[in-house]
C-alpha cells in the first residue's frame, strides 16, 4: 500500500513538473514579443498588419511551440526578428501564444 501511494505521489510530482516546464509566463513572454518588436505587427485580441495571437492559436491548434517557430522562421518578413532574437525567446512567446 505504501509504495502505491509514493508511486501516486511521484507521478502527481512529475506530472505537475511537467505542466510547469511547458507553461508560459504570460508576463515575460509578452515582455518578449514587445523587445522584439512582435507586438507592433500583433495584438493579442485583434489583426494588426499580421493576425492576432488568437487566431494564431487557433491555426496552430495541436502543435509544438518549436513548429511554430519554424513556421515563424519561414516566414520572409519575420527575417529582421528573428536576426535579433534567440531560439528560446522565440520559443516561450510561441508557447505562450499557443497557450492562448
């Protein structure tokens, strides 16, 4: 009964690591997106020149933040962005966007 219960505890333990290594900080990825310059093309809410992080959410429903990123990096006019900005600050704004 005993190792039943520690076997419960450490799956909680590890489910809940799990959750907060992929959980975004809204605040610091938003923090982010502005340095980069994200959120003179995007909006959370609305269309901007580019769409909202909504809709962006919502295309990319189901995927990993490291294939939005790559998608991003296709992109021809996210070039000047992404120069500046490293794959781990890309990749905590499309975590964070895709958690919207």
């Amino acid at each position: 009964m005993k190792t039943l219960i520690l076997a419960a505890v450490v799956g909680l333990a590890a489910a809940s690591f799990q959750f907060s290594a992929n959980a975004a900080d809204p605040k610091r990825a938003m923090d982010e997106a502005k340095e980069h310059g994200c959120l003179k093309c995007h909006d959370v809410d609305k269309k901007k020149v580019g769409p909202s992080y909504k809709d962006i959410s919502a295309k990319m429903k189901g995927k990993k933040p490291e294939e939005g990123v790559t998608a991003m990096k296709a992109k021809p006019v996210h070039k000047s962005v992404i120069q500046k900005a490293s794959d781990s600050s890309l990749k905590e704004i499309m975590t964070w966007v895709l958690s919207l």
